[in-house]
C-alpha cells in the first residue's frame, strides 16, 4: 500500500544536500519498503542558481527563494542543510510557524538557539530533528534522546572533529609536525582552507554544547564550553605520552557532577586537548573517524563509532530524521516534547586533573628547585619530573597528582615570572589517571 508522499524542501545542494538528494532519489522503493513512507523533493534551495551541481540533482527543482521554500503551503517538512545563522535561523523558525517538521544538520545554531528552536517547535506541535549535527552519520543524538532517556548519564567523552583527529593521528603515527599533519588534512579536503573553526575547537565545542544539553536535560549554549584546540600540541607531547603508554586526542567532555548541598547536578562541558591512554577504547580512534563514549549508572559504558562528516553519512542521518518527522506528522504526533531548565554550569577552574606540564628553563643549579617551591606553594603536589638537557637550558616535565586547575593555572602564571623560566612548552590535561 502506497502512502500519499511527504514533500520535503531542502535548503541547501553542497556536500550534504546533493549527497541527501541522490540517496532519496536512488532509493526511493527501499526507503518505502523499509519505512513505508514516500518521500518527494518539492524545491532545493540554493545561493547561486548558476553553480554547477551533480548530474542527478534535478534542475527544474532548484530556486534561489528559500523564504518561498518554507512558506509554501504544500510542503510537509523543510530540511535546512545550508549551515550557519543567518537566513537559517529565520528559515527555520519561519517553516515551523507554517506548521512544517524541520530537519537540520546545524551544528551552530542550534549550540546557540537550540532550546528557542525547540520550545516554538513545542508550541506549533511540530518536530525539529538534528541528528546529522553531532557526530555525522553516527546515531548518537538519538540513542541520548531515547534509548537513554531516563538514564543518569554521568559523562560523556567524545572524539568529535575528525580534521583533528587526523592530524593528531599523523602527527602520533607518521611523527610529522602539526603544520605538515595540518597541510596534508587540507590536501585530502578534511581541513578549510581556514582551518580555525576545527583547530582552535570551536566545532567541537559547539557539538559539546548540544551533546551535554541532550545527555543531561539541561539548556547548555556553546558560550558555556571552556575552549582550547590543537595548535600548541608538539611532537615532543607526544614523545612524551609514548613513553608513558598514553597519546593525545582531542576531547569534548561533558560531565554531570553533583556536590554535596546541591540538589540539581552541574555541569562541566570543556574542548582540549588531552593525554588519553593506550588502553581507553578512544585512543584507537584514529584518522578522520568520531567516537563518543558514554558513561551511565545503569548502562554502564557505551562507545558511538563512525564517520563524523562527509555528505553521505551525514545525509543518511539527515534522511532518518526525515523519515521519523513523515512519520510523525502522518499519525499527527511529535517526540516527547520537554523543556530544558538552565543548566548550572561548574567552570573549568573548579576541576580536578592530572597535568602534563613541560618548561625550558636556564640550565642553572637551583632553577628546579625553585619552580618545585612554586608549585608546592600552591598546593600543586608533583607526582613525577622528567628533566632532559637542551645546552644551555632544560626542560622540565611535570606530571602532578590530582590538582584544581586553578591552583595550577595560578602556577603556572608564578614560574613564568622566575627569571630563570624561559617557557611554557608543553601543558596537557590527563583523561583517568596516571600511576607511573
Ligand atoms: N559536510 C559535512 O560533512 C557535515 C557534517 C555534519 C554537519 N554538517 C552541517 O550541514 C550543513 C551543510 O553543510 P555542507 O557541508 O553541505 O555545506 P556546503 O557544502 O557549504 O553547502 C551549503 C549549501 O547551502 C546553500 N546556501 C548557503 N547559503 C544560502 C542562502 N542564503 N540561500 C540559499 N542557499 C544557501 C549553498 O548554495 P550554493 O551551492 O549555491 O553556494 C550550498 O548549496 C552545515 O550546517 C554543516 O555544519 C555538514
């Protein structure tokens, strides 16, 4: 038994659009076999009608007036995969005030207006979907949402940008430098040509931001994530990590954390770097692929493997979305609808690492001494000091116990003004613990 089609508008035909089009057109009889829905492209909204696009995007389709798109009465559901806020953002709204599901792969956005998309979704009675903008075609979002709906998650560690990932991979694997691992990302198409929004972490940050208000129920915006990306992370880090069975990784941690007086939980949601041992399931995370692992009471660990971008993996996350939001509207329902509570958010500054640390100082007797007496002075406990001859000077690597980042920023900001400290070359928090 056919069903009467849903007709979608895309607004958007570059990596995932086009990839989202040929997948719905080239697998039209699976997708109703399997779902028993019909999906019909109405309209693609693109910038430029004159840009050439893959053979099988039908051009008679193409329009340059998505406001058209999403106000026009026959359409069923808009699927915004343009990117960015601005027109997404007013598109977005506009098709849910015109009673329309909206899917989007909109990482940004929702990190910033999120809730505000979700509570008019609320009150039109639609759905907005999101699960390609995490993790790609990995599906996470979803199993947070539902499979783990009432579980208390405790933590949730992700490997989340796969162009860093890459390049901290050459950089462990091939031994080349950040810059050499950076250009090599760019020439396979992993990295922009501006490569700050993966390097510098704001990408990550971002997904951390939704993942965190998924996982805990709480409204938690990208301006509540403490940030710092890869570009400072040396060879010599990774040396370092090698020796002692660890590698780095760029992580985006999202914990819940209850403390004691307090009968709502806080939240702490950071991007940095960090030294991931050999033996944790992400270190065998390697090149361009994501993982998130999830720790809950009940369920215990979970690991989320796959491809975090590229257009077909991230439109068949888009397509299910599609497929669920058909659904829905077919036997007028929607998700479970909840509002999220502002989240208390608990800063970096209050928590608890072990750091790797490495400063050059003047090789001089006494110098060690006194950054020793810095740190002591600051309740920085030193489990462990490497110390490696440079000539004139030396480096000194760090490994201190359990320590407030606070108490070790302030440190840090105390041994840069010993004379004798020429500087900071290597500082990296430690996932779990170091023993040796
Ligand atoms: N690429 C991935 O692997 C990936 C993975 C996960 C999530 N996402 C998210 O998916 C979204 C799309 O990413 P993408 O890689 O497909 O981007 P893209 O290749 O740059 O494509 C963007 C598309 O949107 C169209 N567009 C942009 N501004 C427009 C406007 N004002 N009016 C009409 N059309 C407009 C562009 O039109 P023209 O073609 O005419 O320029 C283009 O077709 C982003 O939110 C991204 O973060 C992407």
């Amino acid at each position: 038994m056919s069903s009467i089609p849903v007709r979608l508008g895309i607004l958007g035909c570059g990596n995932v659009g086009a990839s989202l089009v040929k997948i719905i057109l080239e697998g039209q009889s699976l997708i109703e076999s399997q779902t028993g829905e019909v999906l019909e492209i109405a309209a693609i909204a693109v910038r430029n009608l004159s840009v050439d696009r893959p053979p099988w995007v039908p051009r008679d389709l193409l329009t340059g007036d998505p406001f058209a798109v999403v106000t026009d009465p026959t359409i069923d559901i808009i699927v915004e995969v343009m990117g960015g806020y601005d027109p997404a953002k007013i598109l977005i709204e506009e098709a849910l005030r015109s009673k329309k599901s909206v899917v989007t792969a909109n990482k940004s956005l929702l990190s910033d207006y999120g809730e505000e998309i979700s509570r008019l979704a609320r009150n039109q009675g639609r759905d907005v979907f999101f699960e390609a903008a995490v993790a790609g075609g990995i599906p996470l979002i979803r199993s947070l949402k539902v499979s783990l709906a009432a579980e208390r998650v405790r933590r949730v560690t992700g490997i989340v940008n796969g162009t860093t990932n890459y390049i901290l991979t050459r950089m462990a694997e091939d031994g080349i430098s950040y810059s050499d691992a950076l250009k090599s990302a760019q020439e396979l198409g992993y990295a922009e040509a501006d490569p700050v929004a993966d390097v510098e972490g704001f990408d990550a940050s971002a997904k951390a931001a939704i993942l965190a208000s998924i996982a805990f129920g709480r409204n938690v915006l990208l301006q509540d994530v403490s940030r710092e990306g890869i570009t400072a992370v040396t060879l010599d880090d990774f040396a370092f990590a090698k020796r002692h069975g660890y590698t780095l990784k760029l992580l985006a941690i999202c914990e819940w954390i209850e403390t004691e007086g307090n009968s709502d939980g806080k939240i702490s949601v950071r991007v940095h770097p960090a030294m991931v041992s050999l033996t944790h399931p992400l270190a065998s995370v390697r090149d361009a692929f994501n993982a998130v692992f999830v720790e809950g009471d009940a369920v215990g660990e979970l690991m989320f493997y796959g491809r975090g971008a590229g257009g077909l993996p991230t439109a068949s996350a888009v397509l299910g979305d599609i497929i669920d939001a058909a659904h829905n509207l077919r036997f007028g329902s929607t998700e479970r609808h909840m509002a999220r509570p502002e989240a208390q958010i608990l800063a970096i500054d209050e928590l608890e690492y072990q750091f790797y640390i490495a400063i050059d100082v003047s090789d001089r007797p006494g110098v060690l001494g006194q950054v020793a007496t810095v740190f002591g002075e600051n309740n920085v406990s030193i489990m462990s000091m490497e110390q490696v001859g440079l000539g004139q000077e030396a480096r000194l690597i760090f490994i201190t116990h359990l320590a407030k980042e606070h108490a070790v920023q302030k440190t840090l900001g105390e041994v840069r003004k010993l004379a004798a400290a020429k500087r900071l070359v290597g500082f990296i928090r430690v996932l779990g613990k170091i023993d040796n």
